[in-house]
C-alpha cells in the first residue's frame, strides 16, 4: 500500500468519523431512573440516552458528542461523551 492509499483511507475514516458523531446538550438526565435526553446542536432534534448509552456522567446542561444507534421506539444517543 502506497502513502497515497494510507492518506485516502485516514481521510475516508475521518470523514465517517464526524459524521457519525453529533454534538448536542443535555436537556434532562435522572440519574435514579438512569434514562434522559439530548438536544441536538444546530436541529434542535432530541434523542432518548439511556444510562448503558453514556461514557461519561452528565448532568443538564453539558455539552456532549454522541452517536445515534437505532432502539425500540427510535434513535438512541449512545456513546455519550462531554466535551
């Protein structure tokens, strides 16, 4: 594999990399029920995050990137991280 093929594919990686990932704010999390939801930046659309969802702990009103993962009732946040 030449560089050229190694700068293509690191590019392609990084390119799914921030599209898959979505930035957003914590609008409402109970730690004791351990379910919330996340506001997304720029579409205002909110996303269930279940507790097994998070990497980090969040609190309302933290900046987070997550995923979305497809669940029961629609598009989960997963892989919830604060930024």
């Amino acid at each position: 594999m030449t560089l050229t093929h190694i700068l293509e594919l690191s590019l392609c990686l990084l390119i799914i990399f921030f599209i898959k990932v979505k930035n957003g704010t914590v609008k409402f999390f109970n730690e004791s029920k351990g379910f919330g939801f996340i506001t997304e930046d720029g579409s205002n659309q909110e996303y269930f995050v279940h507790i097994s969802g998070l990497i980090d702990e969040v609190r309302q009103g933290d900046a987070v990137e997550f995923e979305l993962k497809e669940g029961r009732k629609g598009m989960n946040a997963v892989s919830v991280r604060v930024v």
